[in-house]
C-alpha cells in the first residue's frame, strides 16, 4: 500500500509517504508558513521515496480539528493532487492522529489543541498494541475546565491545549493519574499509520468529500 499523508492542522506542518508500514516524512513548525511549505514537502517525500504521485492509492489528510486556516490550506491541496492523480481521500481527524503519536506504549490518551476565546477542542482515545487510535467519545469543544477523563485509568495527555491549559486541566482532573506530553504535534505519519487502517476497511472517498472539520461554527470569528 502507498499513501501520501498531510497534516496542517496544527503549528506543525509536514507531509509523508507511507510504503507497507515504513514511512518517509518531512515536518516543520511552520507558524503561518504553510501554504509555502506544504506542496515542498509533497514533492520531497515522492522524492526521497522514490514514488510518483500516480502510484499512490489514497491521499490521507488531516481533516481537524485544529486551525481553520492550516485545514483549509491542507483541504485545498488535498482535492487539488487527489483530482490530478484520480485519487481517493482519507479523512482522518487530527486529535485522532495527535493521540496516535503518543505511541503503542499507551494506552488511553487526552488530545487537546488550543481552540482560541479560552476553549480546547479534545477527546479521548484508546491506543491499541500497534498504535492505533480509536475515540472513546464526540470531539467536544470546551473551556478548558470542563475537560474530564475517567479517574479508574491511567492517562496521557498531549497536544498544545494540554500545553496551554494544563495546570487547569490537571486541577479539573484532581483524582486522575495524568502524564503530560509536552510540545506534541500530530505527523503526517500517524495520519498515513490511520489511513491505512481505513484504506483496508474501504474507508477511502472522492476527493470531492475532503472536506474540513471545523466544530466550531463561527469559523470566520
């Protein structure tokens, strides 16, 4: 199996190709940069791996939550190589793939970004032995202080909501067993480690569907 993956849904921009397991990636904290960063990366990673965009089966991509103008950037590109190639699209949600950097070595993860206005956008998930992670509930958008996780397991917490608010989330949480992930971003290679697992269960759609997951509404406030 060949995937192209991209994730712009965070301050981190990257872009990989995953070939039956092993993956090829690029990543950079990009800021505001990654619309002049993005197509790069594409490029260098068919590069490095040696494969064309045309022998790819899908193109996986971070679908959000996350920041409404990395997803639309991320989305933009997505339909525009998916078209080209004749393609199908993985969307894959972006907390999802923050909870799969945790590792195989987890088992049960908080992921939470920054939702700006003094709110996170998080969920819960559960890790199995590869790595692969499956929510435990809807995505929710929340203050920070309404952030809960069941106090009979072990948990790890990561991504930059976690960062900003984790003295409020801790507090929120007082009888939780809670390890904190500093500085976490989701890669392109956990949305490829995702997107295979949906390739094969015939997850895969027209690129006419890659489309955004904003959760919040007022995306243009």
């Amino acid at each position: 199996m060949k995937l192209l993956a991209l994730d712009t849904s965070t301050q981190a921009c990257s872009a990989a190709i995953w070939l039956d397991g092993q993956a090829v990636e690029v990543l950079e904290i990009a800021s505001n940069r990654h619309s002049s960063l993005i197509l790069t990366m594409v490029d260098r990673v068919l590069a490095e791996s040696g494969t064309s965009l045309n022998q790819c089966d899908a193109i996986a991509f971070s679908r959000g939550p996350g920041s409404f103008t990395g997803l639309r950037i991320g989305v933009g590109v997505v339909q525009g190589l998916a078209y080209g190639a004749d393609v199908p699209v993985l969307p894959i949600s972006s907390l999802r793939a923050q909870a799969a950097r945790a590792g195989a070595g987890a088992k049960n993860v908080l992921a939470a970004f920054d939702a700006r206005m003094r709110q996170v956008y998080w969920g819960l998930y559960r890790l199995n032995t590869d790595g692969y992670a499956q929510a435990d509930n809807d995505i929710m958008l929340t203050a920070p202080e309404l952030v809960r996780v069941p106090v009979a397991k072990k948990w790890l917490a990561a991504g930059g909501g976690c960062d900003l608010y984790r003295e409020i989330i801790e507090a929120a949480n007082s009888g939780a067993e809670i390890s904190f992930i500093p500085r976490s971003h989701p890669h392109a290679t956990d949305v490829a480690r995702l997107g295979a697992v949906d390739y094969r269960a015939g997850r895969a759609v027209p690129a006419a569907l890659a489309l955004p997951e904003y959760v919040r509404n007022q995306v243009t406030t």
